[in-house]
C-alpha cells in the first residue's frame, strides 16, 4: 500500500469470506474516502460495488478489477443505493467475469473504460467501450478529448454513450459504416433525417440543423456549454428526452411548428435559458421540462395554441384555470390570478426567487409539494375570502386556523404558533421535510418555536428534518404538553416525545421520565450520547441514530450496560451490540433471547459464541453481518426470527439444533457461501422465502413430519398430492 496523508494507493484481494469494507480495514485503511486508486483481485459482490460509490468517490480515480475471478449480485438491504455514485472515477478497468458496466459509465471525469479481453460480454478500443461484438457503442468517456471516428461495424448506439462528452470535438463515421453519417463532425444516421450526436466540444457558438432532420435525438446536444445560438428548421417534428441538457451557453431558443410535444428534461440545466417560445403545434409539456432552468424568466406560448396559454411569462393550460409552471429564474413576489382553480405538479418547485405568493380565493387545494424547495419564500398570504385556507404572519392555515398548511421554508429563526392551532400534524408536512419530487423537500428552518395552550395534539414526525431546531418551549398554560430546557414532553414531564434536531452534544433524559416516544430522537444528528435514567422501563435503542453512545443508571430496573453491550436489566435479553466493535463475541449465558436487531449491521464482528441458555434469536438479529464465517445455534433454541441471518455474506457454515421448530421469513436470505444446510427432523416451519437468493443445497432429515429434500431443493412432503386433489 502507497499511502500518504491524503492519497492512498491499495491493493486488495477478496474472498467469499472476505468484503471490500473488511479487507480495507485489515490493510489499515481508516479513512476509505483518501483512496485514489483502487486494486481488487478475487470475488467481487455487488455489495462491494455499493461501498465504492457510497463511501470511496470523493477521491477514487482509478479502479483496476482486471484480477477479479468472479463477479455476485445480490438484493442488499443494508446500503442506501440513492446516495451512491462514482462521480469522481477517472479509468475503470473490467474483469473477464461478466459486470455490469454501467455503475461506471455515468462518472462525469471518465477518461478511459478497459474491458479485460475474456470479458463475455463486452470489448473496449482506446478506452472506449462496446459491446462484445462491436456492433454497439456502450461508452465514451465523458472526459476524453478529441475527435471519435464510429467504426465500421458498430450499428447502434446506447441512448447516453456520447451524451455530455465535454472534450469530444468531433464525431465521424467510417466511411464503410452503413448506419451512421457526420457532417461537419455533427453524427447523424444514414440517411441524415436523426441529428444523434453535436459534440460537446465543438468549437462554435451557433449551429443550424440541417432541413433533412426530422428527429433529434435523445441528449443530441447535452452538454454543449458553448453553444450560444441554434437554429431548428420546420423539418423536425421530433424532440428527444435531455436534447438540450447542461446547455448552459444558451440564452433562449424557437422550437419549430412542427414539434407537437416537449419531453422530460429537454432543458435540464440549461442555466443561462431566459426564454422560451412555445408553438401553436404543442400540445404535451412534460413535467420535467423545464427542469434545472434557474435563469428562466419567460415561457411565451404562440397565441393560436389550443392546449396551452401563457400570461407574464407564465405557462398555464388554454383556460388559465391550471397553473403549470412559474420561471425558476423569476424572483419577488407573485400574486397567482383569481381565475387559477389549479397549482399544477411542482409549478413552483425550487422557485428560490420567489418571496412572497398570494393564493386566490379561487385555489382550495394546495398540494404539499407544490412549494417545495422555495427557500427564499418567507410569505404566503391566502385571499380572506377564500373557503378553504387562511393566512396569518405570512404562514398558510386551514379556513378555522386550527391547523397550519405551509410553514415558507425560506423564513428563520423563532416562531410563535398562534392560539387559534390545535394540531400540528405531520401528514400534512407543515415544517418537516419528504422526500419528493427527485430530492428531499427541506424542512422549515426554525430555531426555536413556541406552542400554544391551545394546542392538544402533535404528530410524532411534525418537525423532523428541522435540523435548524434547538428550542421548543410550551405555554404553561397547555393542558397536554410541557417542556424543559428546549425539550418536548407531555403535561406530566412522564414521556419525552421530541428531541430538537439542531440540538448537538450529550443530553440526559431527567428522572420524572417513564417513556421515550417513538421517533423522539428522530435526525438527532449532533446528539453524541444519552443518559438513561433509573425511571425509564422500556426503550427502543432503534429511535436513535447509529454511534449513539448510551449511558445507563445504575438503578435502572430495565436495562443495564455490560463493556457497551446493551442488556436487559436481568441479562436474559442481549439488545444491541456496537455495530463499530471488531473481532468476535461470546454472549453471556445468561442470555435467553437476542433481541431484534441486536447485531444489525456488525461487519466487523467474525465470529459468535451462542450459549445453550438461548432459546429465541429474533427478527434481523444479525442481518448484515458480513464477518461471520460461521454459527453454531445450540440444541436451546426453537425458534430462528425473520431475516436474523439475512445478508451474511461471509456465512459459509450453520448449525441448526435438533430443537429448532420454526425458520422465518428470509431467516438466511441472500447469504451466498451458505452451500449446504442440514435441516433436523424437529423444524415443521420453514417460510418460502427463508432461503432467498442463498445457493443452498438443503438436506432434510429423513424423519421430518413436513419436508424432504430433492436434489438439494427443499420441498414439502406429499405436496404432488396435494395439488392433484
């Protein structure tokens, strides 16, 4: 390993046994986001695919799996694929086993893509990839610079294979090519009725397709930031999905008369849109169109169109009774006109311009989304007359102002909720964040907010996602709910039902509390530790963020603390296992259950000692443990919970007990080097999906009342009678 304070150099090799996580961890690799170049020899997991892209990308350049012998997929559960990406990856070398290449080809800094020469499935040519045979072009690089002559025998082309190529200068067809053309290094097909490619980096501010074009194809000019000015002739009647994405030189553009529909993200990010002239031909706008488009200002529509009508720059359907969209790049305040019955799908999303937007009497529902993302909105201001919402301090209420709307995401600071409000309800998504429209919604930025006596009941998620939150204070005169030092509680100060997010550092819970609600610590990302007092008899260690460090009282009767070790207060039930520790474990046997997601997510943990004072091990006990090797589950125990072994790549071994009476749902789910398990007499329920995605071969004890076993495949017994009856 080369490795200095910021730039590691690695090579690993990989088993069955063994996952990237843990092989880096044994190299001493503490930090994997300083690896630059990244080696892989052996078995390769598609988990080990999800840990590149969700932990390695700041700094990853190079990633060489050239050595790699075997290649698995699997369905995790355990890594949050939406966060995962490989931006950063400059060359990327694919082994002779079959992988799918598109985790890489999206990387915005590629330069070279290598298939290995056995590859079954695919062929690589200068860094470029193809597919085995050469027919189809499946990547160029997005950082490669110069010109691209297509080969002669390629006669397709993947829909995003030389999309946004910043370097690509020219494209150019063979001359013995018989699908495909270029003029003036512009790609078209044969015949030239598709425009397919306008290289990225073209040298030019102005293009004009020419009059054969009928179609321009998906993502045709995405990424040209130099183009200024482009001309399209009536000829075209077709528009691809992203044609004009990340056009970011392009200040306004005529689509033709002839275009009758604007796909998804046919201007995403065109930042320096201003404009844009709709035809008396269209009559379908997708949604998304517009997306990204942060300085539009207008969106004009030709006045003979019959589908749709615009007004100040404003796009609205032909009656203006629905309002579609409101220009990203406008900005101040907006005043929506009394004949709008409507506010259509995301209209307004990330309007970040926009202050302040007075809703008519006309509009009686308001989607929560349909603000979403306007963070410099301060003020919503609700016609008196209208019959279903009301307006107070620039926040939008219900008619009765007994509950609030729309709290504006761009206003800060303290906020006093008036009197009149009973509930606040986290349905309704008021102050909390959602996850909507392709990203969250941000929550209300509030730092501190004072609840009424007037208020009887708050939803468990009102406020989550307010990481802004360090102080909520009740009027004492409220019946309901109290608080203390910034906290939530009920009246009795007995349940603790929401911890401010913005909160950080330690926080003991005080000694009157009995109960933790449920989702009280939600988000609680600056929370360090918690003191649990002797007051508390039950909760749930899940309600609070992974790292958290738990302190227990030492005359708690619930629970107690043995080396960080979570246990009941009588050390019967094991409740959780630090998913940080490392190296193996005995359980105490005093043990008599392993609660649920007791070892949840222990990579690091390679080996475990079951007691025979162990009678249950229940649901995800050690889902995504991939450290185990092997487990002895003593003659104690009757009953294997849902999915406690799910996700246990290294698992090569399981004993079952001649005790054991019930396998769960996925109980040894995807476990891939389970190859055989040995199934006693004693177990008469095993779930159908027990054994999901683990090539097991499964042998059943003669005497078993219900199963048998077929060559390898487990069966119920007397089942072919069964059906014919």
């Amino acid at each position: 390993m080369k490795q200095d304070k910021a730039n590691i150099e690695i090579t690993v090799a990989l088993s069955p046994e063994i996952r990237l996580e843990q092989a880096l961890m044994k190299a001493g690799v503490t930090d994997p986001a300083k690896v630059i170049k990244l080696t892989i020899s052996g078995d390769l997991f598609e988990r080990d695919l999800e840990y590149i892209g969700e932990y390695m990308t700041d700094n990853l350049q190079e990633l060489d799996m050239s050595n790699v012998l075997t290649y698995r997929k699997n369905n995790s559960i355990c890594l949050n694929r939406d966060v995962i990406n490989y931006n950063g990856l400059k060359y990327v070398s694919m082994p002779a086993c079959d992988i799918d290449p598109y985790y890489f080809i999206d990387s915005l800094e590629l330069v070279s893509i290598t298939a290995h020469p056995d590859n079954p499935s695919y062929k690589s040519e200068n860094g470029v990839l193809y597919n085995r045979e050469t027919t189809s072009l499946i990547c160029y690089p997005v950082r490669r610079e110069g010109e691209y002559i297509i080969p002669a025998s390629v006669v397709e082309i993947s829909r995003t294979a030389i999309a946004h190529c910043f370097g690509l200068t020219a494209v150019r067809a063979h001359p013995d090519n018989t699908a495909f053309a270029d003029e003036d290094g512009v790609l078209f097909n044969r015949d030239k009725t598709e425009l397919i490619c306008y290289p990225a980096g073209r040298k030019s501010d102005n293009y004009s397709v020419p009059a054969s074009v009928v179609k321009i194809n998906d993502y045709a000019f995405s990424g040209a930031k130099g183009l200024t000015s482009l001309d399209i002739p009536n000829s075209v009647i077709k528009i691809g999905q992203a044609a004009f994405s990340l056009c970011s030189g392009l200040t306004s553009i005529a689509i033709p008369d002839s275009v009758t529909e604007i796909k998804d993200q046919i201007f995403f990010d065109c930042t320096g849109l201003t404009s844009i002239d709709i035809p008396a031909s269209v009559s379908d706008i997708h949604a998304d169109a517009f997306r990204g488009c942060s300085g539009l200002t207008c969106v004009s529509v030709h006045p003979c169109n019959s589908f749709y009508s615009s007004e100040n720059g404003i796009l609205f359907n032909i009656d203006k009774t629905r309002l579609i969209y409101y220009p990203r790049g406008r900005h101040g305040e907006y005043i929506i006109p009394d004949y709008v019955t409507e506010i259509g799908d995301y209209a307004f999303w990330r309007c970040t311009g926009l202050t302040s937007v007075f809703i008519p009497a006309s509009i009686t529902e308001i989607k929560l989304y349909d603000f979403c993302r306007c963070t410099g909105l301060t003020s919503i201001t609700a016609h008196p007359d209208n019959p279903a919402y009301a307006s107070e301090n620039g926040v939008l209420f219900n008619r009765d102002k007994n509950k609030i709307v729309l709290f504006p995401r761009g206003r800060q600071g303290d906020y006093a909720i008036p009197d009149s409000v009973v509930e606040i309800d986290g349905e309704d998504y008021a102050f909390r964040s959602f996850e909507g429209f392709s990203s969250a919604c941000i929550a209300a930025r509030i730092s501190k907010i004072d609840i009424p006596a007037s208020v009887t009941k708050i939803d468990v998620a009102a406020f989550n996602g307010c990481n802004c939150l360090t102080f909520i204070e009740t009027h004492p005169d409220n019946t309901v709910f109290s608080s203390e030092n910034g906290v939530l509680f009920n009246k009795e100060k007995t349940k603790i039902i929401f911890y401010p997010p913005g909160r950080e550092g330690d926080y003991a819970i005080p000694d009157s509390t009995v109960e933790i609600g449920n989702g009280a610590f939600c988000d609680c990302n600056g929370l360090k530790s918690v003191f649990i007092p002797a007051s508390i008899r039950k909760f749930d260690y899940r309600d609070f963020l992974s790292g958290t460090v738990f302190t227990i009282h030492p005359d708690n009767p619930s629970y107690i603390i043995e080396n960080g070790i979570l246990f009941s207060k009588d050390r019967t039930e094991l409740l959780h296992y630090p998913e940080e520790r490392l190296g193996d474990y005995i359980i105490p046997d005093s043990v008599v259950k392993i609660g649920a997601y007791a070892f949840f997510g222990c990579k690091g943990l390679t080996a475990i000692t079951i007691p025979d004072s162990v009678a249950e091990i229940k649901e995800c006990a050690f889902t995504c443990c991939t450290g185990l090797l092997s487990v002895v589950i003593p003659c104690s125990v009757t009953k294997i919970g849902r999915h406690a072994f799910s996700e246990c790549e290294g698992l090569k071994s399981v004993t079952i007990p001649d005790s054991a009476v019930a396998l769960e749902d996925g109980a040894f789910s995807d476990c891939y080097n389970l190859t055989s398990l040995d199934i006693p007499k004693s177990v008469v329920e095993i779930d159908d999906w027990a054994f999901e995605h683990s090539p097991t071969n499964i042998n059943v004890h003669p005497d078993n009342p219900v199963y048998e076993s077929e060559n390898g495949k487990l069966k119920k017994k007397n089942e072919e009678e069964e059906e014919s009856q």
